[in-house]
C-alpha cells in the first residue's frame, strides 16, 4: 500500500475528475542545451497541426517567435518555407482562435 499524504490525494483526485494529466515544465532552450531527441520531439510538434504554439511554449519555453528562429535553424530553407507557408494561416496552431482549449498535448502513442 502507498501512503499519499492528504494534500497530494486532493491533487490528484482532481486530476482524475477533470481528466487532466500534469504537465512537464521545462527551462527555456537558451538556457538549457537539449539532446537530439527533444530537437526532433520540436520539429515533429511545431509540423503537427492540432499542437498549438502555446502548448510548445509550456512544454518548451519557446515563444512563437523564439520557435520560428529555432526551426530556421534545425531544417533545410526550403522546409522552413512549406512549415511557415503551411503554419501562416491555420487556426489550429493558436489557441485564440480555436473553439476548444487544449491545455496539453497528447500524442498518438
């Protein structure tokens, strides 16, 4: 049997009841060097077009404009081309303009 202490049971509880699951806050990318892994965990999310740019700046640390300078620098002129002219856009990639609001992301595994 696990002990949680009280407070923590509450936490939890209304995690479950409202169907949430917790996010992971990271530092912002100046400030943290990131493995190649998380680089393309990025580039797969910012091409992705149900993940909005306000869950990559909670899960990242990167404004969109942050994000943009970053993409430039991870892929090819031309990819960055068809991801800006595929992302300009679409009402998807920003929460204002949504009708629901997601507050996390969850992928298809």
């Amino acid at each position: 049997m696990i002990f949680i202490p009280y407070k923590e049971q509450e936490f939890y509880r209304s995690l479950l009841t409202n169907n949430k699951l917790p996010v992971i806050y990271r530092e912002p990318l100046d400030k943290v060097a990131m493995h190649e892994s998380d680089l393309n965990r990025l580039i797969e999310m910012a091409w992705q077009d149900r993940v909005p740019f306000e869950i990559i700046q909670k899960q990242y640390g990167l404004s969109e404009n942050q994000l943009k300078k970053k993409m430039r620098s991870l892929i090819s002129h031309k990819a960055y081309k068809r991801w800006r002219k595929r992302v300009q856009g679409r009402a998807t990639k920003h929460t204002s303009k949504l009708y629901h609001k997601p507050d996390r992301f969850q992928g298809p595994w």
